[in-house]
C-alpha cells in the first residue's frame, strides 16, 4: 500500500472514498472525526509554525508528525504529503524548505477547511459516494 494514497476526486481537498471506508460507512462518526479536527488543527498548525520559525529540528518532527496524522484521518491526502514532508525535514535537521512547505501547507489545511465548514458538506459527501458506488 502507498503511503500517499491518490486521491479519488480532484474536486475536493479530501479523499471522500477514504474518508468513507476509515469509518466503515458510519457519516455521524466522519463527522465525529471532521469535528475533532477542526477543533485540533489550529493549535497544531500554530506549534509547528513556531518550531518552523524556531528552526527547532526535533520539534518540527514531532508537531509536523501529529498534524499529518490528523491530516490522513479525514483523508487530507496534499496537506498530508505536505506534513509529511516538512516532518522529514525536521527528522533531517534541514529546515531551509520548511517555510515555503509550511505555506503549502497552510494553503492546502485552508482549502479543506473551506470544504469541511460547508454546511452541506456531508450531502456532498453522500453524493459523491453514491456515484462512485453507482460506476
């Protein structure tokens, strides 16, 4: 298995088909889960963005490392790679990149976001699975 699953549909910033199967089908728990991150990303995304501009090598694995866990749990698959890279350069102790990669990163946590504060998210959702499963 890739660690970068490709995502299924470019039209969303998430991987619905992944977010679907992570949760066996159950939408109340995806949201549960969608939830969760909303709440979490932002203290994440402020501790890595200090340890980036504190050039803090092992706390930018660590910070990067949590937030792309939370990233691959709603299937956030760009920003994931993202983190996962910026990680690595933690892991490296080579944090030139790491500013440009944490404002991709930033870009991508802020397209998902724009998605998942939808109100009809979750139709949207729904939607599109029932399509994949129809093909």
């Amino acid at each position: 298995m890739s660690p970068f699953p490709t995502p299924v549909d470019g039209r969303y910033p998430v991987d619905l088909h992944y977010a679907h199967d992570i949760v066996d089908g159950d939408l109340e728990l995806l949201q549960e889960l969608v939830t969760l991150f909303i709440s979490d990303y932002p203290p994440q995304l402020t501790a890595l963005e200090q340890a980036v501009a504190a050039r803090n090598a092992p706390e930018v694995q660590a910070k990067a490392h949590r937030l792309k866990c939370s990233l691959g749990n709603i299937g956030g698959w760009q920003a994931y790679k993202l983190a996962y890279e910026i990680e690595l350069m933690g892991l490296n102790a080579s944090l030139g990149e790491a500013p440009a990669c944490l404002n991709r990163l930033t870009a991508n946590i802020e397209a998902i976001m724009i998605f998942l504060t939808q109100a009809d998210w979750t139709a949207v959702a729904q939607d599109w699975l029932k399509a994949d499963v129809a093909s």
